[in-house]
C-alpha cells in the first residue's frame, strides 16, 4: 500500500531543516500533514520529526531546504539526523515499513520507546495501543533497557512490539510480554 493515496501529490510542500527535525511554515501543508499523522505543534511551530520528514521526503511529497534556502537532498537530511540519534537509519527504516504498511506511527514515550504505532484508521479516535522499540540484528541491548520498556508499556496498558532490523535491512516484528510462571 502506498502512502501516496492517502496524500495527494499536490500537497507537495517545502520544510527547513532545523537541529531536532524539519519546520514548516506554510500552514495548509502543515494541517493537512497533522491530520494524517504527521508532525507536531509546538509554540506555534510545525516540526517534522528527522523519520517522518526522510519518509515523506522519499514519497517525493516533501522538499527540504537549509536556513540560505539551499535543497538539502536525502542523505543530507540522514546525516542531519545521525547527529542526534545514533539509531536513525534503524528508526527510519521501521517508520517506513510500518508507514507503508498503514499504520499511524508517532514519537514514543522518551527513553527506550521509540515509536507508537496507532491500529489502522484508529489515529485522533483512539489511543495507541503499541509502543515499538526499534533494534539492529547484531547488535547488543542490555536485558535491563528491554524490562524498562516492557514494564512501561505494562504500566500504560500497552503492548510492546520489538522491531528488529536484520542484516539484508528487512524488519522483522515480536510480540513481547512477562514471563510468568505458574
């Protein structure tokens, strides 16, 4: 399923990079990307997340620019990111797969939660029931950021969803829950 359905290719629009993500002045575009998921509003300012503005970026429905009005292509827009979050190229490529896939994925609750990925058609009628943590294959994570995270979407009533990037760069999905013995 391509996203390119869900927003008309007319609503192409330009961002300018800033240091956490991509802002957005004009304000049709920046409603219409809010009211399919996209975005946030803070101080009267749109921002698009590095992942979000990549993706959108790829669906040629987004153009970036530096502050002198520069094009600022793909890679420099990933490497922008790769300043502030060692783990960009994983995070993107789980909120493209689950993007592409239909689902409404939105930033996680602070540390150890990457993402929240809202049921299809769910997102603004709905709380997100999934809370995704974002991983390479190969690479080692401590058991105690994996219980952190297993606990906090316990605590919010939400299931935990490990997104594991293997090494071809497919993501492959488990299910966790508390081990429990009877």
């Amino acid at each position: 399923m391509s996203d390119n359905k869900t927003i008309p290719l007319e609503l192409k629009t330009t961002g300018i990079l800033s240091e956490k993500g991509v802002r957005i002045d004009e304000k049709s575009s920046a409603d219409s990307l809010f009211q399919r998921g996209y975005g946030t509003a803070e101080e009267g300012v749109f921002k698009l997340a590095f992942y979000e503005a990549l993706y959108l970026m790829d669906k040629e429905i987004l153009e970036v620019k530096d502050e002198k009005g520069e094009e600022v292509n793909f890679q420099a827009l990933l490497q922008a990111y790769e300043k502030t979050d060692q783990n960009a190229w994983v995070n993107y490529l789980v909120y493209r797969d689950l993007r592409s896939r239909g689902y409404v994925v939105r930033e996680g609750f602070g540390e150890g939660i990457d993402f929240r990925m809202y049921e299809r058609g769910a997102y603004g009628k709905d709380t997100a029931p999934y809370l995704i943590l974002s991983i390479q294959e190969g690479k080692p994570v401590p058991i105690r950021d994996l219980t952190d995270a297993l606990q906090r979407s316990q605590s919010q009533k939400k299931e935990l969803i490990l997104a594991v990037m293997n090494r071809r760069g497919e993501i492959v999905y488990y299910s966790i829950s508390q081990l429990t013995f009877k």
